[in-house]
C-alpha cells in the first residue's frame, strides 16, 4: 500500500496539555498495520498557537488530531467542515486535502462516533434518558451520539449551568426534553427516574460529591467515563464499587482514532480500511501495558 509520497507524511495530535495522550501510540499501531510508514507525533499547541501551526504545515503534512481547548479554536482555520462538526459545534480532526494548486483544510469529527462505538460494542444498542456530565465540545459530541441512540431526555450536570445554554439548545434541537444543574445543586431536586446511562466527559482526576449518584443508579446505570488518566477514574471506581457497568474512556478514544485514520487514509470517516478488524486489534494491543 506504500509508496516513496506514503513515506514523507507527517501527522499529530495537537493539544495543551498534551503529554499524556495516548493518540501517537494507537495511530502508530494502525499505520503499521496498513503497510503504511507514516510518522504521527505529539505536539503541544496552545490555542493562541494554532493558527499559525496549521497554516505553516509543509506540503507533507497530511493532517491533524485535536484535543482539548483546540476543538472549537479550530473551526475558524477550515475551509469545509463535515456535518457533525456543524452540529457539534467542535472538530478533532483536520485533513489537508490537495485541490489543484492549493491546499484545503477540512475539518472532521469522530468523537460523535467514538462515543456512539463504545456504546455499542459494549451492548448499549438503546437509550431513553441520560445523565451527561461536563458542558464542553467533547459533552455536545455525547449529546449528538446518545440521541442517534435513541435518547430522547438528558440532565446535563455542570458547574457553571449558564455555560450550558448553547448546550441544552443543541439537545432541544435534537428533540431531547433537556434539563441543566449545577453540580451543587440539592439531589433531591433532581429529576426522578435512573438514566440508562451517565456520560461523564470530566477530566479523570476529578472527584465528585458521592450524593450525586444514589447506589441504585450505580448499579443499574451504565457509566462511560471519557477519560482514561488516570483509570480508574474516581467516578469509575465509585460505579465499579457497586458492582455497575463501567466503559472506559479508551473505548471512545481507539473508536474515534479509527475513524480518524480512515479519514487520513482514505479522505472520509464512512470507508472501513482494508482488513479493519486486524488494525483495530493492533490498535487495542498497543495500549495494553
């Protein structure tokens, strides 16, 4: 599959912080399964940065991973966009994509599918309502999966409640019935009802109020915590104490990494790439210890 043009190009994930990713390892494992001698790095990139980074790219850089603040500090540098980041409101990934003399940078988002994969392949096929914690990009993009699973009622529990209005609008749009809390906000004034599922996109080392989640919604709701560093989370190892269904975080990030290559192998996240399944098992082996 490799050819001299294969061997010069150049790719990262781009992120501040962003030594603890996890990204140039899975993508790594990929490329070597395709056949492919492609070099993916880690660079920190502020947001003030970003700009200048992306425009500066050399003719070998076929394209880009974006993490935290950089998903939505992005959308002003593209030249298209896919209809999800629309929607979402944030991109994770950038492709350069030759166009005649010039250069597009095109914008994609596969942390819709990566939550909506980690989901699935772990038997979460159906959802009503949810619990989603945190008011960020990557929340919109749990917001926009949960509802192509059915979910048609959320609270969104934040610190900040009125930094969730563009938030809770996106969920009416999808004809979700949306409530928003703050984090301290009493429980008992709490929606009644055990959600299917609680979607936390918090960073890991963040420890929340044990009233928040009753015992009962331990155990019979499905948590899938979006982070992975450190694992388990607090939040994790709260669920797993009551014996409740936990997904980590790297099932979201290897979900959306492989959509991600197939956008830089193939130019759209919809190709599978050529023998998936071994690729998707080289990923997964990469972040075994």
């Amino acid at each position: 599959m490799t050819d001299s043009a294969d061997a010069r190009q150049q790719l990262a994930v781009l992120g501040s912080p962003i030594g603890h990713s996890k990204s140039p390892a899975l993508h790594a494992a990929a490329y070597r399964a395709l056949g492919l001698d492609w070099h993916y790095d880690a660079v920190e990139v502020t947001v003030d940065a970003l700009p200048e980074f992306v425009r500066s790219r050399p003719a070998q850089w076929r394209g880009l991973s974006l993490t935290m603040p950089l998903k939505r500090s992005v959308l002003p540098l593209l030249d298209s966009r896919d209809a999800i980041v629309n929607l979402a409101g944030g991109a994770n990934t950038v492709l350069f994509s030759p166009e005649g003399d010039t250069r597009a940078i095109r914008g994609f988002n596969t942390d819709v599918y990566g939550v909506r994969a980690a989901l699935e392949t772990n038997g979460v096929n159906k959802l009503g309502y949810i619990y989603l914690l945190g008011g960020g990009a990557t929340a919109a993009s749990a917001l926009i999966a949960s509802s192509q699973l059915g979910a048609d009622r959320a609270l969104i529990v934040v610190r900040t409640p009125l930094k969730a209005l563009e938030l809770a609008q996106l969920g009416r749009h999808l004809g979700m019935d949306v409530t928003v809390q703050a984090f301290s906000d009493d429980a008992a004034d709490r929606p009644k009802g055990v959600p299917d599922a609680v979607i936390s996109t918090l960073p890991g080392g963040i420890s929340l109020e044990a009233e928040l989640f009753s015992d009962r919604m331990r155990a019979r709701s499905v948590l899938l915590d979006v982070a992975y560093d450190p694992w388990p989370s607090a939040l994790a190892t709260e669920w797993q104490a009551a014996k409740g269904t936990v997904i980590s975080g790297l099932e979201m990030l290897v979900h959306q990494a492989i959509a991600q290559v197939r956008i830089f192998v193939a130019g759209d996240a919809s190709t599978p790439l050529p023998d998936e399944s071994l690729v998707l098992k080289s990923m997964r082996a990469a972040l075994t210890p």
